[in-house]
C-alpha cells in the first residue's frame, strides 16, 4: 500500500496561496515551526517572501493555516464518508477503517500534529474551527452508538470522544513507532499484508469493546 499525501509538491497548477500551505507543510512537519525557513518555504512555492505576509501576515500565520487546512482535511473526508447510515456495526468498523487508511495515506496529519504537541496545542488552542467540526464528527459518533445500543448491536456505550481516542490510537502506533518497533518485531511494518491484518484486527478490538456488557 503506497502513501499519499493531501499536499504535491511538484503541482504546478496550484496558485501562490495553495502552493505556500504545500510548502509551509513540508517545511513545518520536517523541522517543526521555530525551525522552519521562510526562504525554504518561498523558494519551494516559487514565490517571493511578501506573498507569505500578503495571504497569512507572518510566519505563525502561515503555521496556524496549514494546521487549520489538515484538520479540515480530515473533517470533509470523514463528513463525505457514506458508512454513517450503515448499521451501527457496520458504521463503526468502516469508521475505524477510514482512519486506518486516512492516517497512512496522510503522513502531513501526523506529521504537524506531532510539531503542535511538542509546542503543547498553544496554536491549535487558537483555531475555534477545529473544535467546531471535531464536535460534528462526536455527533454523529454519538447517533451511531446511541442506535447500536437500542438495537441490541452494543452492549457497552462509551463516550463518543473516548472511543475515538482509542480507535486514533490503535490506527496510529504501527506509523509513529515504526521503525522502533520493525527493529522489536523483527517484521516490516510498511508492508501490505501487515497492514491488512493491523486494520481488520483494529476492528475486531473496537468492535468487541462495545459488546462488552459493563457492572
């Protein structure tokens, strides 16, 4: 399974604005942001620097957009998903799976959340859309578990944010710890079988937890 990203670098039909959250992307996941270079991120935007202070006013604000432009990302791509109407089971396996591949073919997601909580969220915490359209996403979450659990398909019903958080976690350890743990497990974890067989065990974990009746 290849990786994809939201952002090509070598997109030439792009204009300034797009082409400078391309470059600012890269350049912030690559060296977080004090690190980043204004000169890199023009250069590789084939822009001049006053474009970066004409379209985000500084270098922060350049950050805050690309952050802002991921989370949206995420947030149509999960909003356009047809599984919501399917059978609560249903809904939730392919939910789990969504995030699976999202967060492969995505590496810009992890890449600048990674940056962000090493800066503690102070930037994120700035960004009230985010907030807005994670509260969307808890919502129909929310719709699915409360009709699994009237149709008998649930046993338990977690809070909506929790179960995300566990089924985040699960679809994103193999990618942040990847090299570390290939050296553990003696075993490639890039590999497409390995994929295959992490995804659908994800499921299955997820999907057990809700038939777990609690005391």
């Amino acid at each position: 399974m290849e990786s994809t990203t939201l952002y090509r670098q070598d997109d030439s039909a792009l204009g300034v604005q797009e082409r400078l959250l391309v470059a600012g992307t890269a350049e912030f996941v690559r060296h977080g942001f004090q690190g980043a270079s204004v000169s890199t991120i023009v250069s590789a935007a084939r822009c001049n620097v006053r474009m970066v202070y004409h379209y985000f006013g500084n270098k922060l604000g350049l950050y805050r957009a690309c952050i802002a432009r991921v989370y949206q990302h995420l947030r149509d791509a999960e909003a356009q998903a047809e599984f919501w109407n399917a059978p609560p089971r249903d809904a939730i396996a392919e939910l789990v799976r969504f995030t699976f591949d999202y967060m492969l073919e995505h590496p810009e997601f992890q890449g600048l959340m990674r940056v962000e909580n090493m800066a503690d969220g102070q930037h994120v915490r700035e960004l009230a859309d985010v907030n807005e359209r994670a509260a969307s996403l808890f919502g129909r979450m929310n719709e699915v578990l409360d009709q699994g659990l009237r149709n008998g398909d649930f046993q338990h019903r977690p809070d909506a944010t929790l179960l995300y958080l566990s089924i985040l976690g699960l679809c994103t350890i193999h990618i942040a710890n990847r090299y570390t743990m290939q050296v553990v497990m003696g075993r490639d974890l890039a590999k497409p079988d390995f994929l295959s067989a992490r995804r659908e065990e994800i499921v299955g974990v997820i999907l057990a937890s809700l038939q777990q009746g609690r005391a």
